[in-house]
C-alpha cells in the first residue's frame, strides 16, 4: 500500500499532464498494486455475498482519468482509487462495498475508508426502501447494529419526515435519509499493515445483513418499475 499511496501524494500535488507523463511508470505500479489487493477484497467478499459472484474487477473499477467536460475542477487524474462491489456491477444502482482510498490533501471523501450501502438512489428505489424501513423498521436496526464498527451517513438527509410517511415513526430519523450509505475511516496503523485484506472482508461481512436489506428493497421497486 506504501507506493499507493506515495503515489496519489504525488498527483495531489502535481496533477496535470506533463508531471502524469514524465512519472507514469508510478501510476502503472500504483495501479497494478491496488488492482491486487482490490482482486482479493473482491474473492473475500464473494464468499459471503453470493448477489456478487460473478463479478470482474473491471465491473467493480472506475477509471483513473477523469471526464472534465462538465466539471470546473479541470485537474485530468483522479486523486484516490476505490473499489465497488456491487451486484450487477458499479453502475446496477444497487447497495454494495466500497473500498476507498485517497491522497493526503485530496478533499474527496476525506480519508481512507469503508462506505458499504447506497447512494444518489433513485427516485422509485429510495421510496421502496422508505416503505420497508416503515414496516420492518426492527429488521433495518439489527442490521445496522450488526455493522458495529460503521456509522449511518447522515449527510444528505431531509429536514422532516416525507408527508407520505407518520412523523412520529420509531425510525423517523431513516426515513429522512435520500442515501442509504454507512462509512468506517480506515486509522493509518490498519492502511500500512499485512491484515489490511482480511479486515477490510471482515468489516464488509458485518455489513452483509444492512445490504441484503437495501437491495431487497431495491430489487423489488426495480422489477416493478
């Protein structure tokens, strides 16, 4: 991980095209090392997960480079590299296991860490999940307590209750949340060390309950489309 993250330090601070070009042979290693210990996050999830068997690492990837076309930000390179796993592949719109990892200054998420569940939901699917908090609200909150390292994003959430849910529920404060998304920072002592691998699977297992939940819910409002 060490050249990993030497490198995404490197372009935080040098991010244009003739640095990249000049250094690029930092950027395939970087690449090629964290496209290793991507590859084994990815079988230790399958093994628990079987909605994610199947899946390649290109399914579970993002490109390095990014699209600037609508972005005021026209720096050309990404300053972290992240992993997704998620049924149907990184674009499904269904919850999954992110793996994530970033340059020291780069203001992406913030740190290195774990985000396991959903985000930018769409419309019909956050409803769906709204409707089984409300009636199985019990179930969402002992899969939550299984995910005991992880805490609920509850960034984006709304100001009030939706009107078309009771404002005095038990579980109000879920049914504010437009994403659906947990996050456990990853401590510095944890990113340098040789267990990184099997504790990013153990802490992704945990969570294994909270996305069988959401993708339930998620599935049902896709096949009802």
């Amino acid at each position: 991980m060490k050249d990993i993250i030497s490198f995404l330090n490197l372009i935080v601070e040098n991010n244009n095209r003739p640095w990249f070009q000049q250094h690029k042979d930092l950027y395939i290693n970087a690449q090629n090392k964290f496209n290793a210990i991507a590859e084994q996050i990815l079988a230790g999830v399958q093994k628990f997960d079987p909605l994610t068997r199947g899946l390649t690492l290109k399914d579970c990837t993002y490109r390095f480079y990014r699209d600037t076309r609508f972005s005021p930000d026209k720096s050309p390179y990404k300053r972290h590299f992240g992993l997704f796993i998620c049924p149907n592949g990184k674009k499904s719109g269904l919850a999954g296991y992110y793996f994530h990892v970033e340059g020291e200054g780069a203001e992406y998420l913030g740190h290195h860490g774990l985000y396991p569940g959903m985000y930018q939901c769409e419309p019909f699917i956050t409803k769906s999940v709204r409707e089984d908090i409300c009636t199985k609200g019990d179930e969402f909150v002992k899969a939550l307590k299984k995910a005991k390292n992880f805490s609920m994003d509850f960034a984006s959430k709304l100001k009030k209750v939706p009107r078309d849910y009771p404002a005095d529920h038990p579980y109000a404060e879920y049914l504010k949340l437009k994403d659906f998304c947990l996050y456990e920072n990853i401590s510095d002592d944890m990113i340098y060390s040789d267990r990184l691998v099997e504790w990013v699977v153990e802490e992704f297992r945990s969570c294994y309950d909270f996305n069988s939940f959401l993708n339930r819910a998620a599935l049902f409002a896709m096949e009802n489309e």
